[in-house]
C-alpha cells in the first residue's frame, strides 16, 4: 500500500506493485573433492524467477567455468535464512574430471571471486583485464543489417512484452533476435527475460539460449551456418554488457539508454554494434555505423 498526493494536497490510499529483489545464494561442490560438501560461491540480488537460467549466463559470461566441460549440473535446492531474509539456493555440481578448486588461489577462476558482486558486473581495472583475456575469438558475423523501422519496431516489441514492468515499473528487460538473412527484416524477438538488474535480465536471457548462441563444434559441422544473434534491453549500455554480449557471441545491442566510453571502445574491439537512446523519434549509432542503414 502507498499514498498518492495530489496537486490538492489531498492523500489517496491506493494500491502498489512493487517489483521483487530477493538475494540467491549460489553454492558449488566437487563430487570428489572436500567429501563432496558444497561451499557458498557468492550471494548475489535478483528478481526471483530464471534462477537456474541466470547462474548458467553468469557463470557463461563471467569465464568462471566451463559450463560444458567442468559443470555436471545446476539445480535448486531450496531456501536458506540470510539475516532474517528468505534466499533461495542454486548448487552448481561440478563434473568429476573438472579441476577447478574454489579453495585454491591457483585456479583459473579463484581470483575473480574476490570481485564478483550484485550491483554490476564488474568493478575495477583488474577485473576488467581479466574478463578481457575471457572473451572468445569468435567466427566472423554475417553482418547483417538494420535499418532504422527494424531497430525502432524491436525495441516497441520489448516494451510490450516486458509484463514485470509494466506492473511495476522497477525491472529491466532483454531480447534476444536474429538477424534476416539477404537484408530480410529481423525475426520478431525470440525470448525475453526481466530483471531488477540490468546485468541479470541479459545473464537470464544468455542462460536461457545457450545452447543456441554457443552451439557446440560437432552441430556447427552438421548444420548450415548458425544465424547471428542481437539483444535489444532497456537500460543503459555499461561495459559489463558488452562483455557479456562479446561473451555470448552475440554481434549487436540495441539499448533505450546511453552508452559508456568504455561501452564504446569494447565494442569497437569486438566489432559488436552499438545502438542507444532509442527513441520514438531518433536513434544513435555508436559503433558499425554501416549495419544500421
């Protein structure tokens, strides 16, 4: 419940929906290891929903784990008290053969746990470089193209189909597209995921769609060549968004908000195109200014 007051002063009694942030502990446990018992990764904030779909884009976009050669599963295991708050609770089960020790300041992914955190995706330079050295040489993208109607009716499309926030007023959301083919119009979004968090919506959508943004080597040979893929969100573009998207080899981001410099210079580098301050009235073009026409 929440008052409302009115130019007249009056105050009105009125209903309120208020979107969910919730925390989830993440915990993770070698079947070989310290006798198979699980330790606590990190505790991160989200909107509750997608939990198994975020851990898998984070841990994805992050370089922390492999999620096909060192994750045996991830599952939900119930919820837990954290300082008089309910939590709920993932447990990534590593693969047997997999040797990454969370005790060890040797592994690969020891040190990026001192700066995993809930409110960005990453903090500070030394984060920066390593998720720098994470991101994947990729396959060069088809280089499809948009033009502005198409940029314009996707980011309507994401409007529309954000339900959380249309409630509330308080979430982030992420879609996912496919270029045309030949200068064909895109395809209509493909999924969409919402969040409190801007990084967490595309976490969400990345996890979701894994298996079709990362195919793996041997459905690569079998199959014509895999589409390219977009995002569209409704926040601001920070560098974290972009590595996620270099991560997921995905080749353009549409976004309501601005870009940030260093936004600008990873796309730059990963030759991702950049597209902010959609509007219904003007669009900006970042990077690749030759994909959007």
């Amino acid at each position: 419940m929440s008052f409302k007051l009115e130019q007249s002063h009056e105050r009105l009694t009125m209903d309120d929906h208020i979107v969910s942030e919730e925390p989830l502990e993440i915990w993770l446990k070698h079947p070989l290891k310290h006798a198979g018992k699980a330790g606590l990764l990190l505790t991160t904030m989200r909107s509750p929903g997608d939990d198994i779909a975020l851990v898998y884009g984070w841990l994805h976009t992050s370089g922390l784990l492999d999620v096909r050669s060192d994750v045996q599963s991830v599952t939900h295991t119930g919820s837990a008290r954290i300082k008089g708050h309910d939590a709920n609770q993932v447990l990534i089960t590593l693969h047997p053969q997999s040797r990454f020790d969370i005790d060890s300041a040797k592994s690969q992914g020891a040190s990026h746990l001192e700066y995993v955190n809930s409110g960005c995706g990453v903090c500070g330079q030394r984060s920066i470089d390593v998720l720098l050295e994470r991101i994947p040489a990729s396959e060069p993208p088809s280089k499809g193209k948009l033009n502005a109607h198409d940029v314009l009716s996707l980011a309507s499309t994401l409007r529309s189909q954000q339900g959380v926030f249309a409630l509330t007023g308080g979430c982030h959301g992420a879609g996912l597209f496919t270029l045309g083919k030949d200068h064909t119009p895109p395809s209509e979004l493909i999924d969409v995921r919402e969040d409190i968090g801007r990084h967490n919506a595309l976490d969400k959508l990345i996890g979701a769609n894994l298996s079709s943004l990362k195919p793996n080597k041997m459905s690569q040979k079998t199959a014509e060549k895999a589409p390219e893929y977009g995002v569209v969100i409704s926040s601001r573009i920070s560098f974290d968004i972009v590595q996620k998207a270099a991560m997921a080899n995905i080749g353009i981001i549409l976004a309501m908000g601005a870009p940030s410099s260093l936004a600008i210079e990873l796309a730059k580098e990963c030759d991702i195109c950049l597209v902010g301050f959609i509007s219904q009235k003007r669009i900006n073009v970042y990077t690749c200014e030759q994909r959007v026409v």
